[in-house]
C-alpha cells in the first residue's frame, strides 16, 4: 500500500522529469523489444537513440538500451532484471 510520503516522493520525481524534458512510466521488455508504458496505457517503443534512466528506490541509473533486453535476474534467468521498474526516457540529442 502506498503511503503519503511514496506518493509525495514519486510526484516530487513526475514534476522533476517533466522540468528536465523525460517520459516517465514503467519499463517494459515484451518479445525482444523494449517499450515505456504510459500511465494511461499507452507504449512508446524504444530503441538506441533514447536516454533510459530506470528508479533503483533511492536514483535513477543510466543503463543503455542493450542492457534493457540483455540484463536478466541472477536467481531467475529467464527474467528481464529491469523489466517492471520505474523508468524515464528522453530522446538523446543530436549532434
């Protein structure tokens, strides 16, 4: 169950990822693709050219768009270790 200060502290990162220009919802990781679920339900299909930021519960980790779909659990190796995490995403910018 959430509590008062888990949903003051994930509006407070909402508001943070809109002011610095990032996507936020859960990372996905579905036949070999990887995709950010909206709030509303709605998917963005990822790939390389995207900065993918996933919540540890204290920050967010850089990871690139190849660990997404390579990294798994080490006591379930069939699981995607960052699939169901809080996740933001924003274009990389071009150079």
């Amino acid at each position: 169950m959430d509590t008062l200060s888990d949903h003051i502290k994930y509006t407070t990162r909402k508001i943070d990822a809109f002011l610095e220009n990032y996507t936020l919802g859960t990372l996905i990781i579905e036949n070999g693709q990887a995709f950010l679920q909206l709030e509303i339900g709605e998917l963005i299909k990822l790939n390389d050219t995207f900065i993918i930021e996933v919540f540890d519960g204290q920050k967010y980790n850089l990871i690139s768009y190849e660990q997404a779909l390579n990294t798994f659990c080490s006591d379930a190796p069939e699981w995607h270790l960052y699939a169901g995490a809080e996740c933001r995403i924003k274009r990389k910018a071009v150079a």
